[in-house]
C-alpha cells in the first residue's frame, strides 16, 4: 500500500477472544507499524505491537466477523484512528451501516409512484413503513403488499398543505409504529402548461405542495426528534430540474431549486440536534405520471439527448435512498445526490 503505515495482513476469522469478545477476523500479520505513531519501522517490533494488540484485545468491540476486513474498530482503540461512535457507541460492519432494519420510516406521497416505490423497498430491508397521503385506498392497498411479503405497514391520511392534519398523522404514526427516525418528504405535483398559461392559481398549488408541504412536514418530525434527543435523517426528494430547465414546468422547477436549498438551510440549522437533512434529485424515471409522455415523439427525443439514452430504473434509486435513511451517511448533511445517469452533464 502506497503509504507510510503499510499494512500487511490476512483477514482470518478467529476463535472466541479473551474478553468475551466474540468471533471476530484480525490482520494475521502486522508490519511497519508504531504504535500510536505509525512511523514505518523494520518488522522487529510486531512482537511489541502485537503484545499490545493482545492487550487491547478484550475492550475491542466488532460488531460482526466481516467487520475487521479493514481494521478502522482495531486501529481506533489503539489511538491510531479517531472516529466518531454510532448506534450506541458500536462501530459497524459495511452491511450494517447500510441497515434499516427496525427504523421507522415515514414516507410522504406513498399513494403512487416514487413514494409507494420506496415504501416497498424500505420495507423489504427491514423498517417499519408509514405511508401516507390523501389517497388512503390506494395506501392501504400498497400496505396490503407489504404485510403479505412479512413487511410492517402503517398507512395515514396525510394533507401536506393543512398544518393540523400533518401534526396528526405524525402523531399517528408514532403511536402506531414508534418515533420516527427518518422522513422521506416525497409528497409532489407539477403542472404542464407554457409559461404563460399558467395561472396564479397553477403556480400556488405547485409551490405549495413541494414547498411549502415539504417544510410543514420536515418541521413537525424535526421538532419531535430534537425532543427526544436522538437525531434522525430527513431525505428531501427535489429534481434535477433544481440545477437546470424544462418548457412547461416552471412553477415546478421554481419549487424544487426553492427545495435544494430548504434543504441545505435546513442542515444548518438541525445538525446540532443530530437531525441529518439530504435531498435525492432523480432524473427522468418512467413513472404514472410522466409514462405517456416517453412514448410520444417528444418524449423519444429527450431520452435521446440523455448520455444513457434511456430512463431511469426506480431500483437505481434504491442505493441512495438506503445510504441516506441508514447510518452509512452518519456524517452527511445537506447534501443534495443526483440521479440522473449523467443527464445534468449532457451538453448545452
């Protein structure tokens, strides 16, 4: 390895440690390594190092056999690394750092699209699901699903535009589920028309919706996290039509670039109660809303002028949204990740 402290080593499990400790997998061999120093030195002093090691041994906490392939958890308790302790003071494996098993998991929009997308997925990888919208039929049908598959469910009546009505489902799906850990803020609508055929009207019930009923959602979880002192993640779906243009969807765009940075303002302000603000930006997906329009002549010709040349597939928003909802991105806030398989880049 190109650098001072050059480690040699062989990743073997071992059997039950001094200490109580538990399988666990520890460099078989360790050479040019000063403790607490990490100068390069000759291999005469693996004897010491590994005494020291042995000694260390017992407070040594690994979460899983995998989780020493690196040996980040071993280096930290000798002095040789810093980091930052999380779910309760554990340092875990890659694969459980992208967990959400038994988190809950608000989602807005879950009725369709999107929303109902991430409900399912969430809910196969373990956390406990609030769905909600206005649409409750469509929710309790997508419910329905989950629960067949093993899943937990949950579904309210959500209007993200009445401040009543969002502090009630919050509350209910709390009682129903537990706290909320992470709030997916999906709700959204656009309409299609020029420019100038917009109606005040048309741009008060976009902004509304994917402004305004974003921020009376974010506050109302936040305000219950920062109670009860133990942070969480809040995951802002904005566009990539915050960063660039489309014809016929201004108030939609004017929402989402006003969202990106609701988002960042947001992450300002919450990081110091451990709440987490980040935002997924997709690009063009196939969905309810837009599948007509990619089968027409225009909709051909956009998809052409992506670098992909194709849409999106909702499974490619699935690694993004686990890593923001897990504590695989414990140290990322205010964040926007685009989605949008290069789309932003294609040339102007």
């Amino acid at each position: 390895m190109p650098c001072s402290n050059r480690l040699s080593y062989l990743s073997k499990p071992l059997p039950e440690a001094p200490g109580g400790v538990g399988a666990a997998i520890l460099p078989g061999a360790v050479r040019g390594v000063k403790t607490k120093l990490g100068n390069s030195t000759s291999g005469r002093e693996n004897a010491g190092f590994n005494a020291q090691l042995a000694a260390n041994w017992p407070a040594v906490s690994l979460a899983t056999a995998t989780s020493a392939r690196l040996p980040g958890g071993l280096f930290r308790k000798l002095g040789l690394l810093q980091s930052v302790p999380i779910n309760g003071g554990r340092f875990m494996s890659g694969n459980q750092r992208f967990s959400v098993h038994g988190k809950v998991v608000l989602i807005t929009g879950a009725s369709s699209g999107f929303g109902a997308h991430f409900a399912r997925v969430l809910a196969s990888e373990g956390a406990k699901v609030g769905l909600a919208a206005r649409r409750v039929d469509a929710l309790e049908s997508i419910a329905a699903e989950i629960r067949a598959a093993g899943g937990v469910a949950a579904t309210v009546k959500l209007d993200v535009l009445d401040s009543a009505s969002v502090k009630q489902a919050v509350q209910a799906i709390g009682e129903t589920l537990g706290r909320i850990d992470v709030l997916v803020n999906n709700s959204g609508v656009s309409v299609g028309k020029a420019l100038l055929e917009q109606s005040e009207q048309d741009f008060d019930a976009v902004v509304d919706v994917n402004l305004k009923g974003a921020f009376l959602v974010a506050t109302e979880v936040a305000r219950r996290m920062k109670a009860d002192g133990k942070g969480g993640s809040i995951i802002n779906i904005e566009s990539i039509l915050s960063f660039r243009q489309a014809g016929h969807v201004a108030p939609y765009a004017a929402s989402k670039a006003a969202l990106t940075q609701l988002t960042k303002s947001m992450a300002l302000e919450l990081a110091r109660y451990k709440i987490r603000v980040n935002g997924i930006a997709p690009g063009y997906f196939s969905t309810d809303i837009n599948k007509d329009f990619f089968d027409t002549e225009g909709g051909i010709a956009m998809i052409k002028r992506m670098p992909t040349r194709r849409l999106g597939d909702m499974v490619e928003l699935e690694g993004p949204l686990l890593l923001l909802a897990s504590d695989a991105s414990s140290y990322m806030t205010g964040t926007t990740l685009v989605v949008d398989g290069g789309h932003l880049c294609s040339a102007l």
